[in-house]
C-alpha cells in the first residue's frame, strides 16, 4: 500500500499529526519502501528521537514509581512505556510525550510535594487548600514540567472524569507488571486497560491514530472469543459502546477480521453514527495536532460524550461537567456558601476569559 503514495509530503503530515513516526517509519524499512530522501531523512530523525526520549521516560518512569512506592504512596504508570511494551514489545515504537503517574485523590498533596523533592515544580502550589479540594473534585489530573529535561508527569488521581466510567479502576485497583530494559512497571490490569484504553480513545474522538494502532497491536494476539470477552468485560466499566467503536474501527482501519454475527453486536444504530463522526474527523483537514475548538471534528466530539455510555444517568453527568469548570474556581475563588453560583456564572466568566485573551492577542 505504502508504495501507491503519490503525496510523500502529505503522507509526513499524516505521519506527524498522528505521532507515529516511529511505527511508520519501522513499517516502511519492513517492507522496502524506497522513500524520497527529504521525508525519509526526516522520519528517520523523528524516529531516532522519539526512541531516544522512550529510553529516557522508561528510566524516569522507573526512578518516579521507586519514589513513590517508597514513600508509601499508591501508584501505576498509566499507559506510555508500559503499553509499549505490552503492545509491541519493543519501547521504541509508541512516540509518547509524557508519563503519566497515578495514585489517590486523597494522596495527591504527598505526591505533589514528592515531585516537588524529585526537581518538577509543583502545578498545584498556588492554590489553597479550599481550591485545591475543589480542583481534586473536578478533574482527575495535573501537569508537572522539568525546568532542565522538559520532561513533563501528567499526575493523575483519576482515570476519568466521568465518576460514573471506570468504577473500581485506580491505583489501588488490579494491575499488572510489566518489565522493561530498566525495571518492571506496574500499570492496570489487561481487562481493565482495555476498557480505559477504549474509553480515552473514544473521549478524543480517535483523532490520533496512535490510540488505535497501540490498541491494535495490544489486540493482535487476541482470537475472536477473547475480543467478545473483552468487549463484554467493558460494559461493567461502562465503556461498552466506546470498545464497540473501538473493534469497529480496528476492523475497518487496521483490517482485523470479525465475523458478522459478533459485528452486528457492535452495529448498533449510535455505535455506528459516532463511528461516522470519528471517520469524519480523521478526514478533517485542519492541520492541528488536535481538533481545534468550534470545528466540526470538536462538536462531533463534545457531542459524542453524551452517548459514550447508555443511559440518562451519564448524559447528565457529562452536561455537569461540561458546565462545570476548574478554571472559573481557580481564577474566581468564591467562599463555599456561593459556590452553587458557578453554574449561573459558567456563561459571563467563559466570555470574560475569551475576551482577555482576545485582547492580549491583539496587543501581541
């Protein structure tokens, strides 16, 4: 197939966009594929760089879990090095951009202060305890930057924001060990990460196909019975119609057969219209990393979340959340007896912010 590309350039967008140089450029040496020297220079150089900072992250990820576990704190390295591994057993083919720790809500204050000690400034120092509570409430993660390596952990506390998704999944729950070339790695647990890799894919839309093809390769050994265990273990996790968008798209996107009595358990009417915003999405030619705010692909994403899961219960769970900013809580702090005000004020401190930054765009 590689060998019908009339655009190498757009093909290199496509590449980048999607961060999978390394996969790409591994296939392309694979099979052959004689590639015009500029882009094949420059994916060999993305790809030399991306297994450079693999190794890097692989190391730090080990020297962060030591720290934590001995400090007695609660923790999992939430996809990255790990799924590498699981999925393609070799670190160097998932382009990652940063590791993801988790631990406890309750734990985060420790765990901070702990990356504080370890050389990452802490995200979170500015607020008060009484913001802090709120932001532990609302969002389920924080960033910490190296000021030297540019290295940055995403602490999490949670793996959704949703509270009804993913119920008894967390860094207290079953996981599983994973050995690297620098030590092993603890991280969730098979089933559930096949759950919670459906359910993130499926929040984003799909608009990287990374997430799919890390999820593909994590799948290849599976048989069909084991693909239906699976899908079926995600409803308890209520992230059956993500898997089912999920193995939707891995059979038409990376060819994987299913018979048609198990597709047309996946087939169902919104199954298939949130399939078609994905595909829609993909196709989309905006040329951000990510699907800029206000285009089709991020309605069709914001829409999309209300459906993720059967039921009323998630759709006005998500409505909360979508009304429901961190930012206007940091940025307008108000004593706890007002704050049933946010939701009246979601509107005026949204345009407030818009307005702000409009203005410092036209002063640049």
């Amino acid at each position: 197939m590689a060998k019908q590309v009339g655009d190498w350039a757009r093909f290199d967008l496509v590449v980048r966009r999607n961060r999978i140089s390394p996969l790409a450029h591994h296939a392309l040496v694979e099979a052959g594929v004689a590639v015009p020297a500029p882009v094949g220079q420059e994916l060999s150089r993305r790809a030399l760089a991306a297994a450079r900072k693999s190794l890097t992250m692989a190391r730090e990820s080990i020297i962060l879990q030591r720290a934590f576990e001995r400090a007695g704190l609660p923790v999992m390295v939430l996809k990255g090095i790990p799924l590498a591994i699981l999925a393609y057993g070799d670190l160097t083919l998932k382009e990652s951009c940063d590791v993801d720790l988790l631990t406890t809500p309750e734990m985060v204050p420790k765990a901070a202060a702990l990356l504080v000690e370890l050389g990452y400034p802490n995200g979170l120092a500015h607020l008060d305890p009484t913001q802090l509570e709120a932001y532990l409430r609302l969002t389920k993660e924080a960033p910490f930057t190296h000021p030297v390596t540019g290295l940055t952990v995403d602490l999490h506390w949670g793996v959704t924001d949703n509270r009804h998704l993913m119920r008894g999944v967390g860094a207290t729950g079953p996981t599983q060990n994973v050995a690297t070339q620098v030590g092993v790695l603890h991280t969730i647990a098979a089933d559930e990460l096949f759950a919670y890799l459906c359910l993130h894919g499926a929040v984003h839309n799909w608009s990287r196909l990374k997430w799919l093809a890390d999820l593909g390769a994590l799948l290849a050994p599976c048989d069909e019975a084991e693909l239906k265990r699976l899908w079926e273990k995600s409803h308890a996790y209520g992230a059956g119609r993500a898997a089912s968008v999920a193995l939707l798209l891995y059979h038409r996107l990376l060819g994987r057969p299913l018979n048609e009595e198990f597709l047309s358990l996946l087939k169902d009417p919104m199954t298939r219209r949130i399939e078609g915003g994905v595909l829609a999405g993909l196709g989309y030619r905006s040329g951000a990393a990510e699907h800029l705010q206000y285009t089709p692909p991020w309605i069709r994403t914001m829409m999309a979340q209300f459906v993720l899961t059967k039921g009323l219960i998630h759709a006005i769970e998500h409505a909360r959340l979508m009304w429901t900013s961190p930012i206007d809580r940091l940025e307008t702090p108000l004593p706890a007896r007002f704050e049933f005000l946010y939701p009246v004020l979601r509107i005026p401190l949204w345009l407030s912010r818009k307005g702000r930054n409009m203005a410092k765009h036209l002063q640049d």
